[in-house]
C-alpha cells in the first residue's frame, strides 16, 4: 500500500538515505555496517509507527542530527556487554550472585599473560604432551600437605567426580545431618544418584554416632564420606563423628574416606578475626583421603573445584572421562595458580587476598568511610532524602559460617520532605542503572550501603551525578 501524496509517511527517508548521511556513515567507523544497518532500519520502522499518533515529535526526531543521536544510542546499548563490574555493597562479601570472591591483582594479571598461546598441556623441553594439573598440583600439595591433586570447574563437579570416580554402582554411607542442600539445586543425594552411587542414610538429624557407620558398612560400600555443613548449623543435643574417627574406621575397612568440605581455607581464619573453618591441611591431617572444596569462596580465587589427597585415588579421579567434561580453562588455572602461590607468604596474606581484606576489615575503618561518603552522597541526591551512617552486620556468605555476623557500617538512605514515601526500590533502581550499577539492600525503610566491600570510593562518588532520581 503506497501512502497519499504529501503524507508525512512520505517523509521518512529510506535506509540507505541515512546510511549515506555523513554522520551516520562515521558510525560504521565505530560499529561495524551490520549493526548500524540493523540500527538505522529499527528507527526508521519506529519513525514511521510513531508518525501515526505523534506526526510533529516524530518528523522532528526525522532530522539528521536528532537521527544520528538515535542511532547512536541504539548502537550504544546494543554493543554493551550484559555482564559488567559492580559495586557490591550488600555487606555480603562472598555474594554468589554478584561473583563470588574478587580476584588478587596478581590473579588478573596471570590471567592476561596466558591469554594467548600458553604451554598448558605442553612440557617444554620435551615437546611432549603435558598435563595441565601441573600448574597447580605442586602448590597445592604443598599448601595441604597432599600427595597429589586435581581441579575442576567448581566444588560441585569436584563432588560429583570424585563419587562417580571411586563409587559408581557401590554403596556410600553419609550422615543425616549432614545431607545438605547448597543454592543453586546442589543436594548431596541429588549429586550421589547423578554420580552413580547409592547414598546410605547414617544416624539420624542431630546425633550421629561412629557405630551408624560401622553398622552402614558392608561388601557393595565403596567409600565413606563426611560432608562439612557449611550453611546452617545443628544446635543443642547433637553428635558428629569427626573425620579423624571416620578415618580410622575407613581404614579398618580398607575404604577410601571422602570429605566435601565446601568453601575449604587454606588458612587459620582465627588469625584475621574470623571463626574458623576447617582448613584442608588439618582435614588431610586427619586422614581423610580425598577432600575437595570451592576456589571462589573463602580461599578467594577462581571459580574451581580442588580435590586434594591420596595418589592412588587422584589418578583413578584424573582417569575418569568425566574429568574432561569438567577440566579448568588455562585462564582460571592461572589465576588459580596466582591465588596459590599468594598463599606461600601467609604474612600478607590479608593485604593481598581482597576476599581476606574485606573480611578482615576493621569496624572502624568502615564508619570512617561512611562518615566521610556521607557528605557526598547527601549533596549527590539533593533534597528529598536523609542520609546518615549507622551500624550494621556484614556476612561472609557462599555459605560459610551462616551465623556469623561482621560488624560493619553503612549509609542509610531514607526519602524524606517532598519524596516521603517515594519506593525504595525505584531509588535502588536508579543506583543499579549508574555505569557501575551499584547493589545495596533494603532493610528498615532505608536503602543500606555497606561499605565493608567498597575500596574504590572515588569512583564510586563519582559516578553519582548521573543518578537519575525523577
Ligand atoms: C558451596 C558448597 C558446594 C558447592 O561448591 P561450588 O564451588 O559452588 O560448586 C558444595 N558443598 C558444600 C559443603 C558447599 O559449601
């Protein structure tokens, strides 16, 4: 259907009339012919819809320059990338949601360097094949105090292997207290079944005894397995064998013992202020034969699965094809292998580890943050809004130590004047649409900033004047 003379349908140029504008033709340059055509063609169609109902407010944005403007922001939006840096602000240090653990500068920068062609399955010198666990498997050894190692791409796949390695259509006796469920549909029985074996319930929810094990074990028993209850806690009447007396009673049997010890340290967390965890040296101390546990939580790397003990058992887990299905990029082993090597200077350890620097962090020196932001932030967000700095409670997070609470400091932000009664969730909306969108909670009628994670305070306060607060 062909539009009336002189209709202003007729004034919407075509495609390649805009293509061919200058100031459109210099956004090529930029973009590429492909996206700008795509561009060009979607503001037109937009045009040409809204001429219907809005003819002058559209004939306007016709004109080169308002269209140029258009297209450019289309491009703009479209070309950003959906994953982005964020200000973590929600006092919860090791969000899974927002990444889990920052990276150590040292990590980033191994991981730039071996961006390109690196020797990952290469033994220079020989030229022959080599294995990539090389790069971790001394370092890890050394730092636990196993006789070998192997990685993969996170705890969850670290379980899953190694039961599927050493217990495929046998039997695996597990406490009932601790069959846990982590976020993310990770449920020990789920993982026992897709694993090929068959979880045997021990004992019952709060008391189970080591005589549960012994009466559990039997000829299809392929291995015992302790699981750490990193996200919840069993108080008052209760009773856990611990992984020194499972050991013994594994070795009586002649079976390997398993030990999912969930966020895993490498370090007395005592030393830094924190509760503390059982570190991977003392579970391999006890005697538990294979022990796996998250990079990206307390140890403060990658995302990655680590699996640590006994020879025999960590080249019956490397033989497993599985474990090509699960293997780390040369990427994540070098960061993985900066974050450890971090780890053979304990004495700077909490300087240079961010996830150990903010956990670490002291109450005071978050209130002085705050007190000097808050000043900024108020004069950002103009009147209609009351800022202060009050205390609040960081956690760890990734489910470790749940009931463990940080004292930290925040500021608060609460509509106040002419905004009272103004959505907190449209004034967090504002803060997550800035270029580094920043994530905070809303907690007691006020949007709450916890500043125990924020180290860039100038570009942080430098971004406000961009808030746009309708
Ligand atoms: C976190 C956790 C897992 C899952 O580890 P991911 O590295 O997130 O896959 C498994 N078991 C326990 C006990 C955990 O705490």
């Amino acid at each position: 259907m062909t539009s009336p003379p002189n209709s202003p349908q007729q004034s919407v140029p075509s495609v390649d009339r805009v293509l061919n504008m200058n100031s459109v033709a210099a956004l090529t340059e930029i973009h590429g012919r492909a996206p700008v055509t795509e561009a060009v063609r979607a503001v037109i169609d937009e045009s040409r819809a809204a001429i219907g109902t809005d003819g002058e407010a559209a004939l306007a944005g016709l004109e080169e320059g308002a269209l140029t403007k258009r297209i450019g922001v289309r491009l703009e939006l479209a070309a950003a990338p959906s994953l982005k840096p964020v200000f973590n602000l929600t006092g919860t240090v090791l969000h899974t949601n927002l990444g889990r653990a920052p990276l150590p500068v040292e990590a980033i920068a191994a991981m730039t360097e071996v961006a390109g062609a690196a020797n990952l399955e290469y033994d220079l010198g020989s030229g022959k094949r080599g294995d990539r666990d090389s790069h971790l498997e001394a370092l890890l050894a050394e730092l636990t105090g196993a006789e070998a190692a192997t990685v993969v791409n996170n705890n969850a796949a670290a379980v899953l292997l190694t039961l599927n390695s050493l217990a495929m259509r046998k039997e695996v006796p597990v406490s009932r207290g601790e069959l846990i469920e982590i976020g993310g549909a990770f449920r020990i029985p789920d993982i026992m079944s897709r694993a090929g074996a068959k979880l045997v319930e021990v004992g019952t929810t709060n008391r189970t005894h080591l005589k549960d094990y012994a009466e559990a074990v039997g000829p299809k028993t392929a291995a015992l397995m302790k699981v750490h209850t990193s996200n919840y806690r069993v108080e008052g009447f209760t009773k856990s064998v611990s992984g020194k007396e499972l050991a013994g009673l594994a070795r009586q049997h002649d079976l390997p013992l398993i030990e999912d010890l969930g966020s895993g340290t490498l370090v007395d967390l005592a030393q830094f202020g924190l509760p503390h965890e059982p570190t991977a040296a003392e579970t391999v101390a006890a005697g538990v034969d294979v022990v796996t546990f998250s990079g990206d939580k307390l140890l403060g790397g990658p995302q990655a699965g680590l699996i640590v003990g006994r020879r025999d058992l960590i080249e019956r887990i490397k033989k497993n094809p599985m474990k090509r299905a699960l293997r780390l990029d040369k990427v994540t082993i070098a960061a993985l292998a900066a974050v450890l090597r971090l780890y053979r200077d304990p004495d700077r350890l909490a300087q240079r580890v961010p996830t150990l620097r903010l956990l670490a962090r002291d109450e005071a020196d978050i209130r002085a943050a705050a007190e000097r932001m808050r000043g900024p932030v108020a004069a950002a967000l103009g009147d209609g809004f009351e800022v202060s700095v009050i205390a609040c409670q960081s956690q760890i997070g990734s489910g470790s130590q749940p009931v463990e609470r940080l004292p930290s400091a925040a500021i608060a932000i609460q509509p106040a004047g002419k905004r009272k009664g103004a959505g907190l969730s449209r004034l967090g909306n504002a803060f997550q649409k800035l270029p580094v969108p920043v994530v905070g909670r809303i907690h007691d009628d006020a949007l709450l900033f916890d500043l125990r994670c924020l180290e860039d305070e100038a570009g942080f306060l430098a971004q406000l004047g961009g808030l746009d607060l309708i």
